[in-house]
C-alpha cells in the first residue's frame, strides 16, 4: 500500500443547498452529463438545453425540462440529479428568481476559471470577476435566500486569488451568521483546507477538521476527514497520534476487512520509516488473522515480504516463500507479473548454491576417498 500523502479530502462532495458549494448547479450539470445511463444522446441534448435555459434566465423552460427528465428516466442517476436540482431551484425561487437567473451567470465564470486551473492556464481573473459579480447579487438581493450560498462563494473566489485572509474572515462569518447551515459546514471545511495545504498551518488544520466532524456530516466524509488528519499526523511523524487514530478505528470493528486494512496502513507507516522490526510484526498479524482470500488484504503483504526478504535481508528461501503463498492464494495477481523476474532471479539463485553445496560435497568425498587410499 502506497503510504505517500493523498489529498484525500479534495474527494469530498459537500452539498451546498443540494448543489456542490462553490461549483453550483451549472458545474453539476456537467458531472451529471458522466452519469447518464438511460438513452445519452437524448438526455445529454436535455441537459443542454436545461443549461442554456437557465443561462438565459429561462428558468421555467429549464424547469420543464429536468421534469420531462424524470419522467421519461425515472430511476436514473441523471433523473435523480434533476430532482436534487429542482428542490434548489424550488428553494431559490424568491424574487422572481432574479438572484438565481443571475447567480446562473456568474457561475459560469467560476466554471471557465476551474476549466483554466486544470489547463494550468491564468484564471485569477475569472475568479475575480466571479467574485464582482455574487458581491453584485448581493448588494442588489441582501436578504434573499441565495445570501449565504453567495457568501460562501466570494470566499472560495478570495481562495482562488490567494488572499487567504479574506476567505478566511468571509468563512468564519459564515459560520457565526448561518451555524445551522450547510453553507457553514462547507465553510468550516474551506478553512481546514486553507489551514492545511495553503498556509501549511497544520495545528489550525487539525482543529478545523475536527471542528468539522462535530458538525456531523455523513459518515463516508467523516472517514475522509480523518484520513486528512492522519496524513498530517503521518507527514509530521507525530508517530503516537497517527497510529492512535487507526487503532481507534480497528477498536471499534475488530476482526473485520476494515481492522486488517488499518493495520496494513499502520505496519505500511513503520515500514516506510524503515521501522522493520515493528512492521513485519504488524504484517505477519494481518496474515494470521485477516487471510480471507475475498479481503484480498493478503495479496500485497504477501508481495512486499517477499520483495523485503529478498532486498533488504537477502534470506532468498524466506522471499520465496512468500511469493509461493501469494502465488498459491492469488493466482490472477497482477503483482506476480511485476515481481516474476525477481522471483525467477531468487529461484535461480537458490538452484546455483545447491548445485554448489552438492559440488562441495563431491569434492570432499572425493578427497577423503583419495586419502583412504
């Protein structure tokens, strides 16, 4: 297993009044295109449509559309998301729907600004325009229902822009105007970030992360979240608090797939610390007592404490073992391929110092036969 730090928490899907903060329902049009699993052609050219619609200020045809979507896909991932997107537009639909028509807009820029991140091309001044613009809406609609949402989006713009004192001043406003919003979790969890991979405040970050997982969001993110946590406490080599956190989760589902795979990630830590001793240990556990073949936890173990064996202690018979066990357990492995040319070079080694024990052995018997005579 990989233990080089991840940025697990980019994965985390935090909904923002039924739509991805920031990225509003005009970047979710474009997951939703990912998703379609009834005809894709047609729905695709709905969805379309829909997002003209609403980029125009049509919000009623755009209505009409994600319901002729649900009733023509019913079940579907794509009829789902049009339902998610209903309820928001249903939500928003004060003031004659002028801060959403126009919120629509702006969002576009965010998503050309996102479109330029990923080319690695200059976005800050989409960003910056975006952040004109939701400010616009705001000083037009200052109590509609869109309010904290737009908040919300003016910090994530001051983020992009790396004026990180600003997001985080907007964020933690957020948090003391709205506290019972999703819009102050979405907030909540902007700051862990900023503490974490901007600033590389790493005390904040873990304050904020836990902040975050009192919030109660869904479980899935909770685990996420503590995954962030431990990759800080990992790259800190704060070896106490990391392996804590994983025993903490082994603790509460002893014996099951979950508890194996924590150890790995534990017996993977001291490993890449060149913590040997303490590693093998933790990996010889996980075959003795997390060997179902369906786990499939075995396969990797097996693998590196053969690849240990034979680089770093040099027993070939020992590395040969356990690439049999991983041989014999998981034939379809794709690690066999990877490590066959080691496994063909130990056997190959270990023949040569028979054959030259067998020819040590003949050279005595010969001598002492010789002296015999």
């Amino acid at each position: 297993m990989n233990t080089d730090y991840i940025e697990v928490d980019t994965m985390i899907k935090i909904k923002t009044n039924g739509i991805c903060f920031f990225v509003t329902l005009l970047v979710a049009f474009t997951v939703a295109l990912s998703q379609v699993n009834a005809d894709e052609t047609t729905v695709q050219a709905m969805l379309a449509n829909a997002k003209e619609a609403s980029l125009s200020g049509d919000i009623k045809s755009a209505i009409e559309i994600y319901q002729e979507v649900i009733t023509k896909y019913p079940g579907s991932k794509t009829a789902s998301w049009a339902k998610s997107t209903l309820e928001v537009i249903e939500r928003h639909s004060d003031y004659n729907y002028e801060p959403l028509k126009k919120m629509f807009k702006v969002n576009e820029l965010v998503f050309q600004g996102m479109g330029a991140l990923s080319e690695e091309k200059p976005s800050e001044d989409y960003f910056r325009k975006s952040i004109k613009g939701y400010q616009q809406i705001l000083n037009e609609y200052p109590n509609c229902s869109l309010s904290s949402q737009l908040h919300v989006s003016i910090a994530c713009g001051y983020k992009e822009c790396k004026e990180y004192d600003k997001a985080i001043k907007l964020f933690k406003e957020v948090m003391v105007n709205y506290p019972n919003s999703q819009q102050a979790m979405t907030a909540q969890l902007m700051l862990a970030r900023i503490y974490n991979y901007e600033l590389k405040d790493y005390d904040k970050a873990v304050e904020a992360y836990k902040a975050y997982i009192d919030m109660h969001p869904t479980q899935e993110e909770i685990d996420l979240i503590k995954t962030a946590i431990q990759g800080i406490y990992m790259n800190q080599g704060k070896d106490d608090l990391y392996v804590s956190m994983l025993m903490e989760e082994i603790n509460k589902a002893p014996g099951t797939r979950r508890a194996g795979a924590y150890y790995i990630m534990i017996a993977d830590y001291y490993y890449g610390k060149k913590n040997y001793d303490k590693a093998i240990s933790i990996y010889e556990k996980t075959i003795k007592d997390y060997s179902d073949p369906e786990w499939r936890l075995t396969e990797g173990v097996f693998n590196l404490l053969g690849r240990y064996y034979f680089e770093v202690k040099g027993d070939y018979e020992k590395a040969l073992m356990y690439y049999e066990k991983l041989t014999k357990e998981y034939p379809d492995s794709k690690r066999l391929k990877w490590s066959q040319p080691d496994i063909d070079f130990i056997k190959k080694a270990i023949e040569e110092k028979k054959d030259k024990g067998k020819g040590m052995e003949k050279s005595v018997d010969d001598k002492t036969s010789t002296e015999k005579k």
